[in-house]
C-alpha cells in the first residue's frame, strides 16, 4: 500500500526462463488502462461496484478491495479526531448502497496501512473490471479513514494474497490491532480465477511519467494476460516466498504467502554505465505497486543516492534523499532471476511538491519496527518491466 515516508509494520529454486508457459486457457483476458497521479507516483484504475463507477489505487502490497461509504468520517492519523472530509483527498465520488448490496453479517472492515488507516463493514457486491464480473464479491465499504486518497481515487484495488485480508469479528473495535484477528476471504482476482472468468494471473506495464504533470496516462492492468506494449519474449521468473521478517500473527498464525515477496540476488549501480559496482548480498524484498518509493538495505541506498549528480542529500524530517529536480541519477539495477533491471534515471526522482524533488530510493531502516526491517520494490521498478503476478503458480515474471 502507499508508504509516502513511514511503514508502521513490519530463495527458492529460479525456475530457467526458457522453460516458461503463458498460460493459454483463458475465458477472458481484461486489460484496464490506469491514471497516474501525484507526478506519477500513483496508479488508479477504473472498477465498478454495484451501478457506480469509481477509480481505486492498484495495490499488490494488499489484498482488500475498499471504497468510502457516502458520508464517511475523515480522522487525523494522531489522535483519531474527525476533520473535514475534504482533508482525506478522496474523490467526491462515494459509494451508496445499490439494489445488489449483500451486507456480510458478524464482521467489520479495518486495515492499517503505512499511509493511515480505514474501517467500516464488509458486504458481498457486484464488482466488475472492464467487462469482467463478479455478480457477489466480499468488500468492504469504508465509513472511516485517515487522509489518504490522491483527488482523484475513491478508495483501494487490493491485489495481494488472501492472508492480507482485513475482515475482522465485529467485536473488532481497536483501530490498534487491525493486523491481528483476520477473517481470511478471497479477493477480487481470486474469486475471478475460482469462478473461471479469468486464468490465475495479472500484469502491470506503469507508464514512464512526467516529473512536474500532477495527472497523466499511467500504464495497464491486465487481468489473465499481457498488457498491449512491447516488451522482450524473455522471462525472468522468480518464485513468490512466504515473507520472512513478518510475524506469525500477521497472518493469522499461518505460515503462508501474503505479499509478492522474492529474492533479489543483488544489486548494481554506478556514476555511469562504464563504472559499476555490485553488491553480491542477496535479500528478500515484495512488489509493491502502492508505495512510491523502493525500500532497500542501507548499506547501498547510501551509497547510490550519493552518486546523483550533484548528490542527493538525507532530509532525517521526511527519512528521505531531497535531491535537484534536474539530477542526473546514477545508473541502477535489480537482479531477480537471471537478469538485471536497470532503471530509467529520470524514474529515480519524483516531485512531492512545491518542486521538491527526492530520490525513489530509500533505507528499509526507514520501515523497520524493532528488529522487523522489510524490503520493498515498488513503483521505480515497475516503471522498467512488465511484471506478471502468478497466483497459479506462485511465481513473478518479469521482462523488459
């Protein structure tokens, strides 16, 4: 999910790409075309809930489908006191029940998010993307929330696995403990494969976007299948780990796959493509396509951001690197599987604002909750593959 500064929680065999099959039974294969908004930070797709249309953040970082509930409470992130709506930066477009609203007995709705949290209550609803529909999908409807929306969403696309769910009993009053308690069910994409409306995978192509356009196109969403761009036949697949540095309870007692979590076999960099360093620790690290920023272990981050030119200096207020909006950024590279990512330069710096620019790379100290630290890929890195989520296979694809 969205972690603009602060995450409040926290390999196995590579499969050869050579030896990798696209699934090619398919009823249906839905591509949706995404908004990119906060300067390219943020990915909103169009989903339809009942007979309502709205946009939702595209989340691989969590798993529950949630729009705001027409009239909800806005509250601030420190003391839970309500403040006015428009602070929240949710679209004016809200939810209000339609003649296919199930309201789910028992349970209620409540997630924590690095960003800020929402709660409300859980109800089966008709939920369709782009011409792919389920006619009673379990979601929530958000009647409270801390300011988290772009101007532009009216609540979450959650594309996680089912453990990161956050239906809870209805007993379930503290906003303290939304990661403990879960009343596990399938999400959006789930229920679309087990209903055979679609094969048991999605994929994301983001948009290189303009660094000072607030709102612009933003890539695709593809639901059992390719998203229309080109892209390499090559295949670096990856398998999805169980996340190794969550606790136990963070996902109901169960040692299972929640986030999009693999390993990164290292990491490369340099001041130019002719001068470059590899770091050789490996380390695990999920796919997040809600959070701008790429959390990855201090030992390098400090050294990369120090490459920019001139270099990008530590803000310890905002736990990132402020760097020139007219930086040229260092050459920079993921290995996953049996290649290397680079990334665009001009993919490693985003405006906040007011031309502020920051460096997209930061130190997953900066995310860390005692001895929890979790490394995260996110929007930087999604910006340079088309990337296939494999929920059939338990696997990551990823190609130029």
């Amino acid at each position: 999910m969205l972690l603009p500064y602060l995450l409040t929680i926290a390999a196995g065999l590579l499969v050869p790409a050579g030896s990798i099959n696209i699934p090619t039974r398919r009823t249906s294969s839905a591509t949706t075309t995404l908004r990119a908004t906060q300067y390219g930070t943020v990915f909103d797709a169009p989903v339809t809930i009942g007979n309502q249309s709205f946009m939702l953040l595209v989340d691989t970082g969590s798993s529950d489908t949630y729009v705001m509930q027409t009239g909800y409470k806005c509250i601030n992130s420190t003391d839970n006191l309500v403040i006015p709506q428009s602070d929240c930066l949710y679209s004016n477009k809200t939810y209000h029940k339609s003649k296919t609203y199930r309201h789910v007995n028992n349970e209620m709705f409540g997630v924590q998010y690095g960003a800020g949290l929402a709660s409300g209550h859980m109800a089966y609803e008709k939920v369709s993307m782009n011409g792919v529909t389920v006619n009673a999908q379990k979601i929530a409807i958000s009647n409270v929330s801390n300011p988290m929306g772009d101007d532009v969403n009216s609540g979450l696309l959650g594309l996680g696995y089912p453990a990161l769910t956050s239906a809870h009993p209805a007993n379930h009053t503290s906003n303290s403990t939304y990661w403990r308690d879960r009343l596990v069910y399938n999400p959006l994409l789930f229920t679309m494969h087990e209903q055979g409306l679609i094969d048991p995978y999605f994929s994301l192509a983001l948009a290189h976007t303009p660094q000072n356009q607030s709102t612009s196109f933003g890539g695709y969403l593809t639901l059992g299948g390719l998203p229309p761009v080109n892209h390499s036949s090559h295949f670096s697949t990856v398998p999805v780990e169980i996340t190794e540095n969550i606790p136990l309870w963070y996902t109901s007692g169960k040692s299972v796959r929640s986030y999009w979590s693999a390993t990164v076999n290292n990491i490369t960099y340099g001041s130019s493509s002719n001068n470059l360093t590899t770091n050789t620790t490996s380390f695990q690290a999920f796919v997040d396509s809600g959070n701008d920023i790429s959390y990855l272990p201090p030992a390098v981050v400090e050294h990369i951001n120090a490459l920019f030119s001139p270099p990008a200096t530590y803000d310890s207020d905002l736990g990132l690197y402020v760097v020139d909006c007219s930086a040229k950024a260092p050459e920079f590279g993921l290995s996953l599987g049996d290649q290397t990512f680079y990334h665009d330069g001009s993919d490693l710096i985003y405006q906040i604002g007011g031309g502020v620019c920051v460096s997209n790379l930061a130190s997953s100290a900066e995310v860390s909750l005692g001895d929890v630290t979790l490394n995260i890929i996110s929007v930087p890195f999604l910006k340079n593959v088309v990337a296939v989520f494999d929920f059939g296979k338990n696997e990551m694809r990823a190609m130029r």
